[in-house]
C-alpha cells in the first residue's frame, strides 16, 4: 500500500476563524480554527488583521502566519479527525499559561 501525503496548494482565510484549503490531490475543504484559538501561540490568531495573514511554507508545506503559529498539512487534510481532541487540549493551553 504507498501512502501520498497531499500539498496544500492554496489557503485562504474565509470568516474570523476558518481557513478554506486545496490540495494537491484536489480536495477542497473549510476548517474552522476557532475552538483551538487559546494560548500563547493560538490565542492571537483572534485578531482579524494576523489571522488573515495566512500563508503557507513553500518546502514544507505547512500553514503559518507570522507570529509563530502553524498546522501541518496531514493535520488539516484530516481535521475532522483531529479537531476534537485538539479543541479539548486547547483549554489546557489557555489554563497552562496562568501557571508558574
């Protein structure tokens, strides 16, 4: 069985927290971003102004934006597996940033 991880070929920021995504393998799919926005890192892509900053590395082909935030494309391609545990971790990020 061979494996093919797709590309993301184009992203785009559509609303205050989804990014609407193709890839290489010409899917096409909307993921809304909004339940992990808590932290450090995720926390500021709040801002309409960073999140529309979206961009995505030409060598690995991972979506950031300039503060440092970031998905890998196998992340995306299958949110709709991850993005329920990474909500649920995403309320430790925002508690976790309180202790010391």
């Amino acid at each position: 069985m061979q494996f093919t991880l797709a590309k993301i070929t184009a992203v785009q920021a559509c609303g205050p927290t989804n990014l609407r995504l193709r890839f290489s393998d010409g899917t096409e799919k909307e993921v809304d971003l909004g339940p992990i926005m808590h932290g450090e890192l995720y926390g500021p892509l709040r801002s309409p102004s960073l999140f529309q900053e979206v961009k995505i590395d030409p060598e690995s082909g991972v979506v950031f934006w300039p503060n440092g935030a970031d998905f890998d494309p196998a992340i995306l391609y299958r949110w709709e597996v991850y993005s329920e545990e990474l909500a649920q971790r995403a309320v430790t990020w925002t508690a976790g940033a309180h202790i010391k």
